[in-house]
C-alpha cells in the first residue's frame, strides 16, 4: 500500500488526563508527542490542530511498523516568528530504522525551505530553495525521500510548488531502512521554535496509488451517528453502540468476548466540498484489553455487498489509539468516491 497514516488532531486531547493524572499524550498514537503539547484551534473553522512549543520537550514522532526505502511525509504547518534566534526550526523529516541517518526539512529566517542530512547527530546542508514559507502563516509542506546508495531522489514542495528536486544521491549513507517519520524536532531533540501541525499524512512509494505528493490535504475526522447493519458486540453504559463509541466518555464501551464478531456504524458525511478526491480512509479505535491473554481487532468496512478488514491491531491493557486504513473501496476494488464513502460503513472485528 502507500498511504501509511493519518492525522488531522481533531478526535483527541494530548493533555487529556490519565487515571494517575498525567497527559496521555495522544494514547500511542504517535510514537512520541511532546509532553508540552497543546490542542490548539485547527486551520479550518470547528477544527483542531497540536501546537508543539519551543523547549526540551521535543516534537512529533512516528515510527511505521516495518522499514521501508521510500516514504513521503506531509502536513499543514504554521511557525512562530523566529527571526535572529539563531535557529532553524525543523518542519518535517525522515529517519531510517537504524536511527542513524535523518532528512529534514528546517525554516530558514528569510522563509527559504532547507534541506539537511543528519548522521551521527551532525547536520549536513543539502540544498536551499527558491521557494519560501515565510513563518507565522499555514503551509503546506512535503517531503519525499527514496532510498539508493546511488540513485535515490529528495524532493520537496511547499504550498503545491516542487521546491527541492535531487536525484542520483546517495539516501542510505549505511544506514537501514526507512521507519521514523517526525515533525517539529528530530528525535531525541529539542524543538527549537513553536511549530503548529494539522492534516498529516504518511505514505510509502509502493503500490499504485498515493505513490507521490498527495499535496495540500485536510484529513476530517467523523463520528458514528448510527449503529451499522452488523451488530454483534455488547454495549456497556449507553443506550446503543454508536452513542457508546461516539461520546466521549470511556465510561460507556462496546466489548467483544469472543473472535469473528462484527461491529459496523454509519459516519458522519463527508463535509461538503466542490470536487472532493478521497485518497483514503482511515477507521481510528480507542480500545484495550481487559483479560489476560492475547485481545486483537481488526479495522472493518462494510460497502454495498463487499467486506474488508485491517491487519491484526495487538491491543494492551491501557486505552490506546489504533488505525487501520483502506486506501480503496472494497466494493469493486476501486478508488474512493464521496458517494460510496457517505453510504459505506465502518467500524470493528474482534480477532
């Protein structure tokens, strides 16, 4: 598949407590998130994006769950006014599996896109665009980064416009495949100004689909307002499934005792836009186990007379954040459409 991973940060509070009082921190669903990060009004009206402010707490980290040569990483992004600090604030970048060998795209003070390599903990410049992103406004920016000790391609764009564009490099520099993909600081490090991020996407270079720049995109997150047409999971502390799943509160729960059992509910539609193009969709769980033992789900949609499910979710015993995502409709095997999308139906498989 390509298209990896999604996130518009309007589903979940990071400062949102746990049992013991500290923030959950987006319950896993980035393998790393600031401890100073805030919820903060998203670029779009009723939306919501995270704010991760200059310090020691670092940014926003995603690791993949296998390596990978190719990866393509972009988001809204918004910078503080930095001017005469002396640093460069990173707005995206990827690392390889070996933690060794990083590509960053870094904000100089005059707007101009930079791109580095940093191996061993050193930055080493690669090229300066033409092209700004002068801080204090959203941004659309991506990064493409394909492996090869000889043949591998860097490009960047900012708002739409190819920025940087470098073949015949060499990626790798002895490091492994690709796995980490971070914005705001590279792991491990400080953030060095306040960066805003909204609408990330994740993808890799394989398959047909989402292989390349999906440009400036907005990623929505839509509740169940209604149980599906598969009811096979118990409800606990609400009146039906979806007001369970859809409220907020993680006193009300569906619970599934046994494997195979379904679960499906009818979303909210697609906000209305001109001439939507769906590059896929993503089912998000909040879910645990409560048993001893091994407790797996699997991500479901259901559209027309076609099921399709996610790989197997390995679920702990502390609430977490899950994904599973279906880049095409199950029905025919095809692209996404808003009306297959408005009338299919998502929802979870106990494993």
């Amino acid at each position: 598949m390509a298209l990896l991973f999604i996130d518009g940060f309007d589903h979940y509070d990071p400062q949102a407590l746990d049992p013991f009082g500290d923030p959950w921190l987006a319950r896993g669903k980035a393998a790393y998130l600031s401890p100073q990060a805030q919820r903060i009004a998203g670029r779009r009206p009723s939306s919501y994006a995270v704010r991760l402010p200059a310090g020691p707490g670092g940014g926003y980290v995603k690791n993949l769950e296998a390596g990978r040569t190719g990866l393509i990483v972009g988001a809204a992004l918004r910078v503080a006014p930095f001017a005469n600090t002396g640093e460069e604030p990173v707005l995206l970048g990827v690392r390889d599996a070996s933690a060794q060998v990083a590509h960053l795209v870094k904000l100089g003070e005059d707007g101009r896109l930079k791109l580095y390599r940093q191996q061993y903990g050193y930055d080493q410049p690669i090229s300066i665009s033409v092209t700004t992103a002068p801080a204090r406004g959203w941004h659309s920016v991506e990064l493409q980064v394909v492996q090869g000790t000889a043949n591998g391609t860097l490009k960047v764009r900012a708002n739409g416009v190819l920025a940087i564009d470098l073949w015949s490099q060499d990626t790798v520099r002895g490091g492994g495949s690709l796995l980490t993909a971070f914005a705001g600081a590279v792991p491990g490090q400080p953030c060095p100004v306040t960066v805003d991020v909204d609408d990330l996407y994740i993808a890799d270079t394989l398959g047909t689909i989402n292989i390349t720049f999906l440009g400036d995109v907005r990623v929505d997150a839509l509740k169940a307002q209604a149980n599906g047409t598969l009811n096979q999971w118990t409800v606990e502390g609400a009146a039906s499934a979806w007001q369970a799943v859809s409220d907020g509160d993680e006193a009300t729960a569906i619970r599934a005792a046994t494997a195979g059992l379904r679960q499906t509910f009818d979303v909210e539609a697609l906000p209305v836009m001109t001439t939507p193009a769906i590059h896929g969709v993503q089912v998000t769980l909040l879910a645990r186990k409560t048993d001893a033992g091994n407790g797996r789900v699997r991500g479901l949609v259901a559209s027309g007379a076609s099921t399709a499910v996610g790989p197997d979710i390995v679920l702990q015993e502390q609430l977490a954040w899950h994904t599973a995502v279906f880049e095409r409709n199950p029905n025919g095997n095809v692209q996404w459409t808003e009306g297959a999308f408005n009338a299919a139906e998502f929802g979870v498989e106990s494993a």
